[in-house]
C-alpha cells in the first residue's frame, strides 16, 4: 500500500499528525478513540484505571492521518509497581508528538484534573481541551464560565465541548487537528486503524468484560494473555488465560457452576467476532499468580498480551 508522502495524482504532500489523549481516570478518553476510529480498539467501563496501556488509534482523511494515542489515566498517587508503570506510559506518550488532547468531564473539575493540566506547561506542542459529557450537564450555562475559567488559568490552542459517547460536536475537532497536521510522511498504512495487534485487542476486550461484570466484586489484579490464536477455515480458535492475584478471586470469576466464566466469555466472543468479521471459537482459564502487578517479569506481559 502506498503511503509515500505524495498523495497518488496530488501535488500536496501528504501530512501526518500525532497527538496524545490524556486525562484523569474515567473521563472518557478510550470512549472519546473509538469514536473517533470508528471502532472499538481501546475498551472501556465505569470504572477507573480500566485503560492499563497505551494504544494507538489511527484514522485517515483526505490527505491526512490523524494518529491519536490512548493512554492510562493519569494517577495522582501512584500505590505500587502498575500504578507507577502507568504513569510512565504517560510520560513517554506525551514525548515527540504534535499535540495533546486534555481531557475534562464537562460535570466535575478534580484535583487530578488541576495537577495534570500545570504538568503539561512545559509541553511545546499544540493544547486542546476537550471538555467530554456535555450531554450530563444538567445546567448547560455553567459550561462557559468554566471553559473562561480554564482557559483564563491555562493556556490551550482550541476548546472543544463534545460528548465523546454519541459524536455530538465531534467533527471540529477532527476538523482543527486535520488543519494543524504538519506535512510528513504517514507514519502507518492508511488502511490501520490502530498499532496493535488482533491478538491484543481481543486480550482487551476479554478483560473489558471482566471489569465491567466483576468491578464491584474484584481488584483491578486481573490480566488477560492470549495462548491460542488460529485462524482456521470458518472459524477463529483462541484460547486465554485470565490471571488473578488470589484463590478466592479464581472463585469469583468462574462462579458457581462456571456460570460466570460462560457469560465473560460469551459477552466477549460477540465483541470478538465485531472486530475479526467472523466467526470465533472462545476457551477460557483462570490461573492464580500471587502479586503479579508487583512483579516486574510479569509486568512486562501489559506490552504483550499473547505472550506466557
């Protein structure tokens, strides 16, 4: 596929934009990607800390690609090793790209909010803020005077009030960070949509269904590695280990009879054959592995999900 940096039958260079998405937990930043992507690459729930890793979503406009990257909620006191690890992401993210998308919900300014957004003083690139959940905001005349509270404190290249969960006032965004692109070679196939593999994508989308049935019941100490991922004739063959930090929590997760074990894994299969267009043949185990978000070997499986 051609992505050189002329368009075929166009003088103009192509142009290439990279910017990073940040924000406190839980304020739609992985809600606010798959919009724009088109699809469900980043996996989401109500409950924070969802999002462990970066992950890059990529859309192409005429002459232009937008690559926009997902990032962990930003973790104001960080309590061992993951915490830590996800607030590295951040950093790293947020180096050698063009802009930052600030992500607030437009119904609540927090601490976190207000530590993250004078860490970002010092970038040099592009600010944008993006207030998300407009659509909650009972009283829709406070929202001026905290974008003229905001943008009187800090200083941001464009405001954009949006709801990230329906598209309402999406597109001048796409819109404004299209315009600001800087001419240079796309950095992936125009035909990408993110930097992932299948493999991790469908690692995500099992543990998404973990959190959202199990997040009252369990820890954020649950992880997902993909052992099995065969593209057979018909059919798609994946096998997953879900980790877990206790017996107790092996308990909870299979529930009585394996019933609970048989809904995470039908929930995700549907979610699995969206994104792969077929059909999928889903096994599932759950494995105890004492303190693995402690461990730094096993840690390093957050950046490989389909490795043991």
């Amino acid at each position: 596929m051609n992505s050189s940096n002329e368009a075929v039958g166009s003088p103009t260079p192509a142009r290439c934009g990279v910017y990073g998405i940040v924000g406190r937990p839980n304020v739609g930043k992985s809600t606010l990607l798959n919009r724009m992507v088109g699809q469900k690459i980043s996996i989401t729930s109500r409950k924070p800390q969802t999002t462990r890793q970066t992950i890059n979503g990529i859309i192409q406009l005429e002459g232009v690609q937008l690559v926009f990257v997902d990032t962990p909620g930003w973790q104001r006191q960080p309590q061992g090793k993951l915490h830590k690890l996800m607030n590295q992401q951040i950093e790293q993210a947020v180096q050698d790209i063009d802009g930052i998308l600030f992500v607030i919900d437009a119904t609540q300014w927090r601490e976190e909010d207000e530590t993250l957004a004078a860490g970002l003083a010092d970038f040099k690139g592009a600010r944008y803020l993006v207030v998300n959940k407009v659509d909650k905001l009972i009283d829709k005349e406070r929202l001026l005077p905290l974008i003229a509270e905001l943008t009187g404190r800090f200083q941001f290249d464009g405001v954009f009030p949006l709801c990230a969960l329906n598209g309402q006032n999406l597109q001048p965004l796409l819109d404004s960070l299209a315009a600001a692109a800087p001419k240079r070679d796309y950095l992936f196939d125009p035909e990408q949509i993110t930097d992932r593999s299948e493999r991790f994508v469908v690692a995500e989308l099992i543990r998404e269904k973990l959190a959202r049935q199990l997040g009252a019941e369990l820890p954020y100490a649950t992880h997902v590695v993909i052992d099995v991922f065969e593209d057979r004739p018909e059919i798609t063959w994946i096998e997953a280990t879900i980790w877990v930090e206790k017996p107790g929590q092996k308990a909870i997760v299979i529930g009585a009879g394996g019933k609970r074990i048989k809904q995470l894994g039908s929930a995700a299969r549907l979610d699995i054959e969206k994104l792969l267009e077929r059909r999928v043949f889903l096994k599932t185990w759950v494995k105890v592995k004492g303190k693995w978000t402690e461990d730094p070997v096993a840690l390093e499986h957050l950046g490989s999900p389909e490795r043991r």
